[in-house]
C-alpha cells in the first residue's frame, strides 16, 4: 500500500514526458497516423442526396413496383396509403392543414425536397434493416410516396433523369434561418426582471383544455358535482357564467330535451336512395370512363374488391354497392359508426358514395377506412362508372 502512490506518481511523470520525448525523437505526431481513405470507403459514406439532385445514383423506379416494395417492407407502420399505425409517423395526406392548430406534416404538405425522401428512405429505412434496399428500389418507394400524395399519377416512372423535375407543394414555404438578425438583438440587451409590462393579455390557449390561467370553466367541469360540462366549458367563460346566473345548465339542457334519440348521423348526410333511382337504370356507362374508373380503383384494390368471385378483405366487397344499406355487407366487421350511420338510414348512392369517397374521415367521423380521398371529380366520376359496370 505504502508503494502505491509512488508507483502512480512514477506513471504520470513518464506520460507528461512522453509527447516531449516523442517529438525530440522525431516520431510522428497524430496528423500522421493512418492511412487517406479509399474511393470506396468515401463512397460508402458520402450518400447525402442535395436538392439540385447532386449524389442520385443512377436507376429508376414505377408506382406500381414501389406499391409492391412498400406493402412488404413499409406498411406494416406507416399503414397501406401512408397514414399511419399506431404512432408512427404519418406519411401521405395533411393538405392545407400547416395553418391549424394541430397540423399533420406529412411528404405531400410540409416537406420541402424531394432528395429528402430519397436520402431518408435510403439512409435509414426500412426500420431495423437499414440501407438493404437497393438503388431502384428507393426510387420506386420515393415513387409510390409521391402516388399517395397525390403528386404523380400511377403510371409515374421516378429517375436520375426527371427527379429534379418533382416539386413538392411547400418548397416555397420555408425560409432562410434569419434568427442571428432578427431574433437575436431582441434577446441580448439588458434582461427586464420585474414590473416589464403595464398589463398581460392572453393572446392564445392551450389544446388541451384546463391548462391556460384563466380556464376557470374548464377547472370546474372536473368537478363532478359542480353542474357545468365540458361543453359548457368549451363557451366563453361569460357564456358560462351567464348560464350559471339564469338557472340553465348541463341539468337545465337535459331537462328540456326530447325524448326521441339522437343519431350521430351527419346533417348533409343524404339517406334517401330515391336519388339514385335514376341513375340504376341508365344506359350503360362510357367504355372510357369505365377504363379510367379501373386505373383509379388501383387505389383502392389494397382493400377491396368487385366483380366476380369478389369477397372481403380489409375491406367490404364492392359488389351492389348502389342501393345498398351502409355496413351490411355480410361477414364483414364495420365501424360502429358506419354500422350507426346504416341504421339511420344512410344508403349509397351517387351523391352518397361520392361524398364518402371525397374526404372519408371528414364525412363519417370513426370510419375505420383510412384512404385519404379522391380529390378529383373526374377520378370519382370514373370510378363510379367502374363499379356499377364491373359489380353490377
């Protein structure tokens, strides 16, 4: 024990000389060691893809194969049109939704580049197998990504060649990080402590109900015998407090409603078939747009099918679709809201199913169907035409 601390001592003094008695020696210092890398090692690490389309290699890749190559190694959680699992993250959808409280960022609305989806998928995907897929097969999944987007039609070929000719939609919608300028100067001047503003407005809230100072309402609504809802609670706190004041509330409200049931059945829903009635016993539709209804029903052929021998998938056969009560395909589990909306009533028809297929979440709110929509009337128009001549 006693010989220890000598024993270190002796260490740190031969480790303090060493560098100076390396370089007196004329070894060779740390900017000499190893070896300049190989064209391949560089190669193997250089991968980045810039806008301008600088480090693509050279393939290509179809909609059609890149459809394939996703439903094996992707879909299973990024979902089979690109909106998700669980929590994973959402890839295709989101138009116009950047400006809303709770925007969906996705490929098609807030991505800038498309070498990001390239350099993404190519770097790190799929996941727990990175870097296995091979250079045509990026350019078919960046392909397919584009598909669910809504940016190419499904015949598209991605290449070297064309791939700087895909703009996504919010390229112009970001800007040059000026906060070195802008923000900076704000923030580095003398620091206010106390008494810095005359008076404080909120300007903002919280999604979360319950969270912003002065949500004195929603507070109360956690009280079980406090008598205010969360719909109350959703109101102007004057909304609130008036109705408190005159006696109407959460009990008021019940007290007054009528007996008969609710349906959950959405106001423009139409549910007479009636409208229809017409169209079923039309000519028989226009061979082009039949033809152009089955390009579009590759969309949909992941989870349906018509015609002949057609049976459920992960979705209803679409045979005898016009005319029949929504949720009663036999054998197949719907949503209890689509089950609902059938029982009240809703029946698709032309206008119906049309409606459906625009915005399926936004028009019957707990739809398991997860297909974003069709956004062209002509595509719905032509699928429309398919499916009463193929499943008729």
């Amino acid at each position: 024990m006693s010989k220890f601390p000598k024993l270190m001592l002796a260490v740190a003094v031969s480790l303090s000389a060493g560098p100076a008695m390396a370089a007196t020696e004329g070894a060779p210092g740390f900017d000499q060691l190893g070896r300049p890398a190989t064209a391949a090692e560089i190669a193997a690490w250089n991968i980045d893809i810039r806008p301008d389309g600088t480090g693509l290699p050279d393939g290509q890749g179809s909609v059609s194969e890149g459809e394939a190559i996703y439903t094996e190694a992707c879909a299973s959680c990024h979902g089979d049109f690109g909106e998700a699992r669980g929590r994973w993250p959402v890839l295709a959808g989101g138009a116009d939704t950047l400006t809303a409280d709770r925007p969906v960022k996705t490929i098609g609305s807030y991505w800038p580049y498309l070498s990001t989806v390239y350099d993404y998928v190519h770097r790190a995907m799929p996941f727990g197998d990175a870097q296995s897929l091979s250079d045509d097969q990026v350019y078919a999944i960046t392909a397919y990504l584009l598909f669910l987007n809504w940016e190419v039609e499904d015949d598209f070929v991605l290449s070297r060649a064309n791939f700087t000719e895909t703009r996504l939609p919010n390229e112009d919608g970001f800007m040059p990080d000026d906060r070195a300028e802008v923000e900076l100067p704000l923030f580095s001047g003398e620091v206010c402590m106390s008494a810095c503003k005359d008076s404080v407005t909120i300007t903002g809230r919280a999604a979360v109900v319950d969270v912003t100072p002065d949500d004195s309402a929603a507070r109360s609504a956690r009280h079980k015998d406090s008598g205010v809802t969360e719909a109350d609670a959703a109101q102007p706190a004057d909304a609130v407090q008036l109705a408190e004041a005159s006696g109407t509330g959460a009990q008021a409200a019940q007290d007054e409603a009528p007996g008969d049931a609710v349906t959950d059945t959405p106001a423009d829903m139409p549910t007479d078939a009636g409208t229809d009635a017409g169209t079923d016993s039309m000519a028989p539709p226009d061979p082009a747009l039949v033809a152009a209804g089955e390009k579009v029903f590759r969309k949909c052929k992941a989870c349906h099918q018509v015609g002949e021998g057609a049976v459920n998938r992960s979705g209803p056969h679409l045979n005898g679709v016009f005319g029949r009560q929504a949720g009663t395909v036999e054998d197949f589990r719907y949503s209890s809201a689509m089950e609902e909306a059938g029982e009240a009533g809703l029946t698709w028809t032309s206008e119906t199913l049309g409606a459906f297929l625009t915005k399926p979440r936004d028009y019957l709110k707990g739809t398991k169907m997860a297909f974003p929509g069709l956004r062209s009337a002509d595509d719905i128009a032509a699928i429309e035409a398919y499916l009463r001549a193929t499943g008729e």
